[in-house]
C-alpha cells in the first residue's frame, strides 16, 4: 500500500522528510500553462493578453517611468518590455514621449489607457475570484508565500539572470 501524500495529507515530518519526485520545472510549467489560460480566458473578453494588463497596471501605478526603470520593475529584460509596449502604443493605450535629455523616454498611459485598464480590471477580478474559488483562499495565500519564499531563495543561487520571461 502507498503512503498518502497528498497537501492535504502531509504532516510536518512527512513534509520534511519528502524526497520531490519528478521534475519541478516540468510541474510549475504544468501550473504555469493551467493558470495562465484561465487569466487569458477572461482577459481576452476585453481585447487583452494578460501581459498587456500587467503592463498598463505597472505604467498607471509607477509612470511616467524610463523603459529600462519599468523593465526592472517587471522582472523583464527590455527587448521583451520593447515587443509588449508596441501594441499598446499603436492601440494608442501608452505613449513614449521624450524624457528629461535627449536620449531618454518615457511611458506615459493615456486615458484611453486608463479607460482600457479599468475594463480589463474587472475581468481579472472575475479571474482571481475563480481561481480563489477553485483552490480556496487558504491555499492561494499559501502558494503566494510558497512563491516568495522560494524566489528568495532561488535569487541567492549563481548565475541566475533576473531578465528572462517564458
């Protein structure tokens, strides 16, 4: 007979003494995909990808940012920022517009933007709902924590380059 190993299951010691099966790369990507689809779902009921809100979120609460400011914030490396910003300019959502010097810019949202946003923020609101409801609060503040803890821990290992997206 087979030991129980289900979250639910597992004691403390269990928990400790677990050897992790399988390759975890494959698993959060598994997540990963699940998740992912679920946000894109909803989001795509108002004309966005999941990173274009992500996006217009980060340029509404910290803009008028420089690129490469906004980039890091994101964790992103700035080709990625530069390919994600382009539709959302010519949806006329965001503007570069010149910086302090001439060699600088800078994201602005316009109201368009914020008009855009809005709309988008009650379809991911319908999202997370969902998913809360799926998982259970519980469990959704603990993969939050579990999350942190580990990308704290995972920032400490060499080599580890902060600029790459999937």
């Amino acid at each position: 007979m087979q030991a129980e190993t289900s979250p639910q299951r597992l004691g403390a010691s269990a928990a400790t003494t677990a050897v992790p099966q399988g390759c975890t790369n494959f698993k959060l990507r598994q997540l990963m995909r699940r998740v992912a689809n679920h946000y894109d779902v909803e989001m795509a009921r108002c004309g966005l990808k999941t990173t274009q809100y992500s996006l217009l979120s980060h340029v509404l609460k910290l803009g008028p940012i420089r690129p490469g400011d906004l980039a890091a914030e994101m964790k992103m490396d700035a080709s990625t920022l530069t390919r994600n910003l382009r539709p959302l300019v010519d949806a006329g959502w965001v503007t570069l517009e010149a910086g302090t010097d001439a060699r600088s810019r800078l994201v602005h949202i316009t109201d368009a933007g914020r008009d855009k946003r809005a709309e988008a923020q009650r379809h991911w609101k319908a999202a997370q709902l969902a998913l809360n409801d799926a998982l259970g609060a519980e469990r959704v503040v603990a993969l939050h924590a579990l999350v942190d803890d580990s990308l704290q821990l995972l920032a400490a290992l060499p080599n580890q380059e902060t600029g790459h997206d999937d």
